[in-house]
C-alpha cells in the first residue's frame, strides 16, 4: 500500500481472504445445524416403544445360539452388528422375528447388540467403522455407568441400539438371566 | 483512487455495490434460518401430538394387554353382510375393554369479502384423531391433511408364524402442506387371541382362480398366488379379471425423475387406498412385492441379487417359461430400487411386469402400467366354495 491507496492486487488478495474466511464459518456452521435437526430422530417415544418390541422377542426367546451370541467370548470389541434381519437366525421364533423387524412392522435397518455400559473400545470402533449415523449416536451416547452394588445383577445384561430405516436410532437395556432368555423380562 | 481531496465517485460505487451484495446475502440467509426455525418448531408440535397419542395408546397396551384388534363394522339390514367404516379400528384389551380409535376430519366454512361487496365461500378440512373418547386435535390443523393410507397391518395363520403370535401395526400418515416433514403414527404391538387352526377350510394351490365376492355388490375374478392349506383361514390372491389391470382415471406422475419422484409412498399408495376403500372384504389390498413376483415368475437367484446392485443399468428376467396369468397385463409390483446410486433424490425405478415383452423389468415411474391389486381375504368369500 501507499498513499494513494489499494492497488488492484491488494484489493483481490484482500476479498479472497474474506471470502474464505466466510466459506470456511458457513462450511463449519451448516452441518452443525444439520446435527440438531438429527438429533430430533434421537430415542423418539415411538422408537423406544419399537425397540421394547425386539427387546419382547429377544427375553423370550431360549435359543442357545442366542445365549452364546451373549456371552461375548471372543469377541473383539464386545458387540455384535446385524443388518436387517440378520438377528432372526439366533432366535427361536424365527419367523416372527423377521416379520417383526420387516418393512411391514418395525422396518429396521440395523442391530447392534452390545454390553451394558458402552466401553471405549467399542465407541473407537465405531468412530471408524461404521456409518456416520450409527456412528455419531453412539459417540453422543450415554455411558450408562453400571450402579448396581451387586455386579453379578449386571453380568447378563445387556444393550441394543436399533437403527430404523427412516433414520430413527435408539437404544435399550436388556436383562437377561444368564439362562439365554426366559428370565428378567420387564414386560 | 484514494487521494487527499475525498473519495471518487467510483470508488463509492464500488464500496456501495460490495456492502449492498453482502446486505443481500446475509439477509438472504437470515430469512432462510428464520423460516427454517419456524419450519421446526411447527415440526416439533406435531412431533409432540404425535407422541402423546402413541404413548396414550401403548398405555393401554402395557397396562392391559391387547387382546386383539378389529375394523370398525357396520351390517347392511338387507344383506346382513359386514363393511368396514371409515378410518376406524376398535383396540380390544385383556380386561374386557375396548376402544375406539378413529382418524376423522371436520369441514369447516369460511368466505372471503371483496371490496366489491361480492364474497367466495370455501371450506377446509381440520384433522384429528379420537381414541377412547379423548380427541387430539393435530397442531396447525389447518395446513395439515391425512393420507389416505390408513392402515392396519396384522400377521394371519398364513404368515406361518410360530405358535401364531398375532402382530399388528396402527398407521397413520398426516402431510404438512408448508414443511417437508412426514409425521406418521406407527404403534406395532402384539396381541394375546390367536387365529384357532380348523381343518374344515378348502385347500388351494398357486394358479388356482377363485371368484371372489369383494363387497355387497360385486364380484372379481383373482388367482391364487401363496398355496393354502386347509388350516389356512385367508387367501392371498393376484387381480386377474377381464379388465386385466387397473388403470386409475386420476393418476398423473410427473416423468421428471430429477424431481424427485417418490414412487413408493404417495401416488400409487393412494390408489391402492382407494381399492381399499371399495373393496372392504379384504383384511389388506396391496401391491405385489418384488420378491413375490420374482418367486412366481421362478427368477433365478442371480436376478434377485440385481435388486441390491443399482449400478446394473437394466436388468430384466424373462417370463417366457411362467404362468400365462402373471404376464396377461402389464402391471407395477410394490418395490422399486435407486435410479443412480450418485442421485439418491431421483425417483425410483419400478419393478414392473410387462405383458408386451415378457419380462420382469425395472423402468422409470411412469403411468403406462396398471394396478393388479394384490388381496389377502378370508375363505368365506370365495363364491365357489
């Protein structure tokens, strides 16, 4: 600059700067909006409602494929991903199953079976693995601290994170009995 | 130029044009957040009607356990036969109780005065919905209106499912005319009364015609497209009379597939509703879903794959060597899959019968197809048996 003012070059330079500080707050700003807006298909009353269905079905089924899915022995991570229908193999009413979680009822897209608490293994797993919906529920998700005095009460419990195909997500304990099913159901 | 005796012209042009471009478009994207707030806080209204006629109904669910749940009937003193009524379902509890639950709308009356002393009369409808006697009044009533699609869905002795645990599913759609949001009710609950087997039902296999009395009056002519056993109270039938497929006078898509176009939830939604509505005998009318039409037409497990692989341009299967009444018409099934996997906005492809060429295809939405209807109907309907 001199005294005679800006010349062309300076006045570019200048406009490019602010309009990319301008692009830049806009590009950070809007998919913060678009997280609320989200957010509003967090635990709706209805999916709760629909998870407690699955929930219904899994506690009353006495399948041993389902109690060994629950045992976690092995399993990297402790959890378990089902797409779609996937789940009905280890339960005993399988029929219903898949019409349950089918287009017609409950319409669900995924089902991630895990531990009670959310440990931080599986939240990192999930921050690189899976989905962006899937994976931004579960890192705003509740660790869900176990409070029991008697741990052994909790050694069978477990969660389930439903994803429905109209983007509703929610999650839901299970209490099992340890005998894979037929015990500790709530409803 | 900036020199000692002021600003020139030019460059207060030059600062004005830049400030009034950045007033526009701040002001611009001002207005785009205050309408969107507005958007979403009528959103959240009908989010909170929505919960509470859920949490009102799965109450009751809980507390005392749903029995079963039944259409509202009405019996024509001639005939005695029985009819569905309206948008009415009765939800029959454990206790003895019952309630009922009802989608109705009220039409209002308004007019409005020119300056010329002359006045138009106009009436709109305001929604709303009654259960047990309770009325919940939809949030912006006057801008909201009901799909016509109420549905109940409910598993039956052919779904083959164990111990015949009942299943049902309470649906009902509202559409804001000023905000892109669907609010829909969905309640699925189980129920305690099963479907009794009985061995005195006549049997039927796939292929079979069977005329079938759809309401007081008239009679439709349908095939047999799931096999029956004599335990089987319910039919499951493919529309196959002399009109071949139906051809709904209203129906008009637009064939700009960038648009948009949601073929599965609106227009033919709608006019399958419509059948419905005539067609009150039938427990559900419906579209034929792909994987039935694939299994009739025996596709082979490759062509089944294809559904899921939308960067296949155009995979067809031939019906050369299939039942004669699949392919008498041409008609849509109720499945339809991405048309570009990079534009997930633009209409689906339909899966669709054609007559003319003998394939189960996909093409774009469009309204040179017809509808066959498929229906799922008690036995007692059959005229023949």
């Amino acid at each position: 600059m001199n005294n005679k003012g800006f010349v062309l070059i300076e006045t570019i330079v200048t406009s490019v700067f602010v309009l990319g500080l301008f692009t830049f707050i806009v590009a950070n700003i809007i998919p913060l909006i678009g997280d609320y807006e989200k957010a509003s298909d967090y635990d709706t009353v209805e999916s709760v409602y629909d998870a407690h269905m699955i929930r219904k079905m899994l506690l009353k089924s006495d399948s041993g494929k389902l109690a060994n899915l629950l045992s976690f022995t092995n399993v990297p991570n402790k959890f378990y991903f089902f797409d779609g229908t996937e789940i009905c193999s280890y339960v005993t009413n399988s029929v219903y199953c898949k019409k349950l979680l089918s287009r017609d009822y409950l319409d669900v897209r995924e089902l991630v079976l895990t531990t009670y608490t959310i440990s931080d293994d599986f939240v990192s797993y999930a921050r690189k693995n899976f989905d962006r919906a899937l994976r931004e529920y579960i890192i705003q998700m509740q660790r869900y601290t176990n409070t029991e005095t008697n741990p052994s009460n909790y050694n069978f419990a477990r969660r389930l994170i439903v994803v429905f195909n109209d983007g509703r997500i929610t999650n839901i304990e299970l209490l099992f009995d340890g005998e894979g099913g037929s015990g500790g159901a709530t409803c | 130029m900036l020199n000692k005796k002021g600003f020139t012209v030019i460059e207060l042009i030059m600062s004005f044009t830049f400030s009034s471009i950045l007033a526009i478009s701040l002001f611009a994207v001002v207005i785009n957040y205050r309408n969107k707030e507005m958007d979403f806080s009528i959103k959240n209204d009908l989010l909170a009607f929505k919960s509470q006629v859920i949490i009102d109904i799965q109450k009751d669910i809980q507390a005392k356990g749903l029995n079963h749940i039944d259409y509202c009937m009405e019996e024509n003193p001639t005939t005695h036969e029985l009819t569905r009524v309206g948008r009415c379902i009765i939800l029959y509890f454990n206790d003895s109780t019952s309630k009922e639950f009802v989608v109705k709308e009220d039409v209002r009356a308004d007019s409005i005065e020119h300056p010329d002393g002359s006045a138009d009369n106009f009436y709109y409808s305001i929604p709303y919905i009654a259960y047990g006697g309770i009325r919940y009044t939809v949030p912006d009533a006057a801008n909201v209106s009901i799909r016509n699609n109420f549905i109940l869905e409910q598993t039956s002795l052919n779904d083959g499912i164990e111990s015949n645990i009942p299943l049902y599913k309470i649906r009902v759609e509202f559409i804001h005319n000023d905000i892109d949001a669907d609010i829909d009710i969905s309640v699925v609950c189980n129920g305690t009364r099963t479907e009794s087997a009985s061995s005195n039902f006549k049997s039927y296999s796939v292929g079979d015609e069977v005329l079938i009395q759809v309401n007081a009056t008239t009679q439709k002519k349908f095939v047999v497209i799931k096999d029956s056993s004599k335990n089987n109270a319910y039919l499951t039938l493919l529309y196959n009379d002399s009109y071949d497929s139906l051809v709904p006078s209203s129906i008009s898509f637009n064939s700009d597939i960038a648009r948009g176009n949601d073929y599965s939830n609106s227009i033919i939604n709608e006019q399958v509703s419509e059948i419905a509505n005539l067609w009150k005998n039938a427990r559900k009318v419906r579209l034929l879903s792909f994987e039935e039409a694939s299994f009739l037409v025996d596709a082979c497990p490759y062509f089944r794959n294809t559904i899921k692989n939308a960067s296949d341009p155009t995979p067809y299967f031939s019906l050369s060597s299939s039942y004669s009444w699949i392919k008498s018409s041409s008609f849509w099934t109720s499945s339809g899959r991405d048309y570009d996997v990079d534009h997930p906005n633009y209409a689906k492809r339909v899966w669709i019968i054609s007559s003319s060429d003998e394939k189960l295809k996909d093409v774009n939405v469009n309204e040179s197809y017809g509808l066959r209807p498929v229906i799922e109907i008690s036995k007692i309907y059959d005229a023949n048996s």
